[in-house]
C-alpha cells in the first residue's frame, strides 16, 4: 500500500477530540502527521467518531471454545480451579488445524469488538500426547497464522511452564501439551523469532505461566539467557489461593517476591495482580510495568476486584485483556472497571480524571498500556504509531445528536460492538460496515471446530 490519507470529522487524538482530522500514513501504515481543522479533499473520507484501537494484552484464544459452558452444570461452591478441569479437557483435544481454525474466528471477533492488536498467551504447544510436533513452534506458527488470516497485529507470547505446583518437580498428564525445560523453551522463542512476518504487525514476547508452574532457578535463568529486550508478561497474584501457597514457599506475596527477585520494568505486564498489598502496589507502580487487567474472565471466574482507583492515582499503566474470550467486547471490560469502582465506593464517575469522562480516561489509559505490553508502536492517533483506527457509527440511534465528548460514555455505558462500524490496521480497512470481508468461511470454519470438540 502507498502511502494514504484518511478525513475524520471527529477523531480522538491524545490532547482531546478534534475536528476535520486528516491522518497521513507511509506505505507502512504508520501515521506521518496528523492535521487538524483539515480539507476532505483527496482523502478517504470517514463520517463517524474516529478512536485509537485498543490493543488486547492478554488472550486465550482457544478458549472461547468453552463460552457459556462452565456455570450451569458444575457445582454451587465452583471457583477457579474446577473451571481449569473443563480448560484441561478442551485443551486435551485440539488439532493444530482446529486450534488455527479456533484463533482466526477468535480474532476477528475481537477486530469487530474494536480491539485492534492482541497479545496471545500461547502455552499448547505439543501434540495431546505430550510429544513435540516434527516442527517444534508448529503450534504458535498456527497463532501467526490465524492473526494474518484476519489482519490481526499479533504479539506471540510462547508460555513457558515447567511444573503443576510449587512442590511439583514436573507437570501433571493433563499440563503435558503445555511442558517444556528452559532449554527447549529457549529453541521455541528462537523458531518463532524466524517466523514472524517481518513487517511491524508481528512481535514475539516471552511468558513465563506463573511462579507456580516456573520454578526461581528457571526464571532467574532466562533473564540470563541475553533474549531481552522484549515483552515480558506473567500471571500473578490471581486467586488468594495462589497468594498464600506462594507465600507459604517461599516467605513473599507473589508480586513482593518478583518485585525483589527479577528486573521487573516498563516492558514487563503483571496479568491480573488482583491481590496486592498496599506496599507492592506503589512498588509495582513505580517499576512502571503494565498490569493487565481482564474484569470479564475476574469476575467470571471469581477471582476478586483490582483496586483500581488508588492504581490510578499513583499514577500506575494498565492494560485490556479479554483473557479466557467468554466476551469479547472493548465497552464491556470498560464498563466493568468503573462499575465495580463505583459497587465499592458507592460513588459515581469514580475513575474520571481532569476533564475527561470515566469512559474516556479509561480508553486512553487503557490503549496505551495496551499498546506497551504488546511492544508495538500503536495506541494513540500520532505520528510515528501505527495507524490502528475505530469508527463509532455515527447513524446508531443511541449516537445521534451527541457531541463527540458524549460519544465514548455512551458506548461504554450503553453499547457494544454493534456500535462498530469500521476498523482499520495499518490505515488498512478490516471491518466495513460492521463486518469482516471472510466472515462467512471462518465461521464456517469455527462451526465446524465446536461441532468435533463437542462430540467428543
Ligand atoms: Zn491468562
């Protein structure tokens, strides 16, 4: 593509909604400049309320498999570690072809839902019998491969998960699609390295599981291994449960051990970190990593409430993740935040800071975060990002007669996807008119993934 020129009559840009917004892009689809008060002239022409796309920071695309199937039949005393039987069961069953089939619908969803990047969590990495394929990075060349199929900016993040429990030497039967030893792990980063696309869509991360299933000594080790700088995300501090196992084996909190045992910085992302004492979170403020936040999955799974707030008020990054893909919706986790603020405060706009809405501070933080944690340049409309844009349809009935300040709480507040009429990545048109080009054989194709999955 050469290089473009897109007219917004309202676009949000870092210092606040503007007008006849002209954005320039290179044949790359990184933003040049961008010019307010502009002519439409010679420019694709967009009338609706033009955003920044969010990046998603944390994914477990195969689990949308799963969606609505995890409550009614289990117990009244269920909590997290019952729901990881059902993931273990799916997760057991999955076919190379099945799992690119899963991710691709995965993705476009998430395209239709206004995020426009997303960190994949990838730990399925070995045929079900626990043997590696004849390619080793067969399984994460199939995430690749369905984010490109759908024109989704995708950061791979290969898990590395050594052990069942803090006691275990190794992985239970069930964790074996999941196991490796830190030098296979490292020979998988090095094989996916080779194998992205080359162009600014694709990033490679590395994700150690959790302290629980990575013991000291291989985490300690990888941050020897010289592979930085890169993305480096983890799960921590989810369950209470976690917290005090952690702490009962190695004498610190989960995020306190980090914290004073691994160079944790900005290109770290600390997903969930739901449980913190007052002390980790200033330190973890401080370190200026991201905390990924997944409100839908939390709560879905009962995991507890961030305490966002103070989060903000020291100044902390945080990030979207749509995690377990049970909903995958931008406004959803949005509203979540500010709705469980204001459950605990009883207060109202608990999360808004200086002249913005709730809604709007949270996007703009969210989508910078967002866009740190998955190491790519995107997440604002500024020249030198990727030119990742959304469009608020300005002919939904609940849009009409706002002015642009108004538009994003009514989105967050009162809507869904169904107020997405177009996305682009890379100033490259992805969803048109609310859909995407592929989306009957992909669906076609996901029909097909659940009809096998469910018979077995
Ligand atoms: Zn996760």
């Amino acid at each position: 593509m050469n290089e473009h020129s897109l007219f917004c009559r309202y676009a949000l840009l870092p210092e606040g909604w503007a007008e006849n917004v002209r954005i320039r892009t290179d044949a790359e689809g990184v933003t040049v400049d961008v010019e307010k008060d502009s002519k439409a002239s010679g420019s694709e022409q967009v009338h609706g309320f033009v955003l920044p796309g969010m990046p998603n920071l944390h994914s477990h695309g195969f689990q949308y498999l799963m969606a609505g199937l995890t409550g009614p039949s289990t117990a009244a005393n269920d909590h997290f570690w019952s729901w990881r039987k059902t993931m273990y069961r799916l997760a057991g069953l999955l076919s190379p072809e099945q799992y690119e089939d899963c991710l691709a619908w995965v993705y476009l969803n998430m395209l239709r839902a206004g995020y426009t990047g997303c960190a994949e969590f990838h730990y399925l990495h070995h045929a079900p019998d626990g043997r590696p394929y004849a390619n080793r990075a067969e399984m994460s060349l199939r995430v690749l491969a369905a984010a490109r199929r759908v024109g989704m900016p995708l950061t791979l993040l290969p898990v590395l998960y050594c052990r069942s429990g803090f006691t275990s030497p190794d992985c239970a039967p069930e964790q074996r699609r999941f196991c490796h030893d830190l030098d296979d792990y490292l020979a998988l980063l090095e094989a996916c390295q080779s194998e992205l696309s080359g162009d600014n869509t694709q990033a490679l991360g590395m994700a150690p599981h959790s302290l629980r299933a990575v013991p000291d000594h291989a985490l300690k080790a990888l941050f020897r291994s010289g592979l930085r700088p890169m993305p480096v995300h983890i799960h921590i501090a989810e369950q209470t449960g976690e917290v005090e196992q952690c702490v009962e084996h190695t004498g610190a909190r989960p995020v306190e051990w980090l914290l004073e045992q691994m160079p944790v910085d900005a290109s770290w992302c600390l997903v969930h970190a739901t449980h913190l004492s007052n002390q980790e979170r200033s330190r973890a403020a401080s370190t200026g990593a991201t905390i990924g936040l997944c409100p839908s999955t939390e709560a879905d799974l009962g995991d507890g409430m961030f305490a966002m707030e103070p989060w903000l008020a020291m100044g902390g990054r945080f990030g979207l993740g749509s995690d377990s893909n049970t909903r995958v919706s931008v406004a959803e986790e949005i509203r979540l935040l500010e709705y469980e603020a204001r459950l605990v405060s009883r207060r109202r706009n608990v999360l808004a800071q200086g002249r913005c809405s709730s809604a709007e501070t949270l996007y703009g933080r969210a989508a910078s975060g967002g866009a740190r944690a998955l190491g790519q340049a995107t997440g604002s409309i500024d020249p030198g990002r990727r030119a990742d844009l959304v469009e608020l349809d300005m002919a939904h009935p609940l849009l009409g007669g706002l002015n642009p300040e108004q538009v994003l709480d009514a989105w967050v507040f009162a809507g869904s996807e169904d107020m997405i009429r177009s996305v682009w990545v890379a100033a490259r048109p992805v969803i048109q008119s609310g859909r995407h080009l592929d989306e009957a054989i992909l669906e076609r194709r996901f029909r097909a993934v659940v009809r096998e999955v469910r018979q077995r």
